[in-house]
C-alpha cells in the first residue's frame, strides 16, 4: 500500500531513488512505469499493472476511443526493474511527454505511486484542495462511497 508524498530529484541519467517505504511494494523489485493520464508518470506493481492492462484490453476494438486507449497505454508502458541501490531508470519518453523536471513529488495512491514534477503537482494540489470539501460530497451524493 502506497500512500503520502515526497519530495525528490531526478539525477543527469533519468534515475529515480525510490524511499524504502516504497521499495517494499515492488515484489522483486519488478517495476511498471506507465503515461499518467495527468501529466504525471505512474509507477505500478506487476499485479496492479497487470489487472488495468487487462481492463483495458477488455475494451472492444471497434471503438474507436478504446483503439486510441489501448495503443496509448501499452505504446507508453516500460517494465522497468530497482536496481540494488533502490533506483529506476525512468523512461525518456514517459519524462518528455509529461514535462518532468528535476525536482519531482512522489504520491502514494494506495495501489501504485504517481511521479509529478513538483511545479506542476503543487499547483494541482492548491486547486485540488480548495475543492476538496466539495469534490467528496458530490461524489458521495452520487452513490461513490467516499
């Protein structure tokens, strides 16, 4: 389980050193980096990428959005491992496609990580908070459970 946020850097070889707190969640250190569908980067356990790359494929192929899903996400998936020192080698692609800077905020959402360029995270979350309050009762209203 993956949760809270920190701050971290990415050094001149595109490598990320995942906290301890986070390796655990990697079984054998196997690692699935994936585009974000917010600008952000997701990080994702074999079984956690596995499960939504088998949601995704589900989707029929004479939908034209669920082709453009499908070749989006799988065109954007990387199997990456943590090395002995607890680094990933983030993909090129994935850090030119979502803008990422050095300095990155890393966030537990329960299941898999997210990594943000840290800019363009906390302006999110300033605009995120303030609807907080509001987001969770509209979604509780509309029978999401929260």
């Amino acid at each position: 389980m993956f949760y809270g946020s920190k701050d971290l850097l990415i050094d001149d070889k595109g490598r990320l050193i995942l906290p301890s707190g986070y390796r655990s969640g990697f079984a054998l250190g196997a690692v699935y980096a994936v585009l974000g569908l917010d600008s952000c980067i997701e990080l994702l356990p074999t079984d956690v990428f596995e499960k939504k790359a088998q949601g995704i494929m589900s989707l029929s192929d004479f939908d034209p959005k669920a082709r453009v899903l499908k070749r989006t996400f799988l065109a954007n998936a990387f199997d990456l491992q943590v090395d002995t020192h607890g680094r990933i080698l983030l993909p090129k692609p994935l850090l030119e496609k979502t803008g990422m800077g050095r300095s990155v905020k890393v966030v537990g959402m329960y299941d898999h990580l997210e990594i943000w360029d840290k800019e363009v995270f906390e302006k999110a979350e300033a605009l995120a908070e303030k609807d907080y309050s509001e987001n969770a009762k509209a979604l509780s209203e509309n029978g999401h459970g929260v």
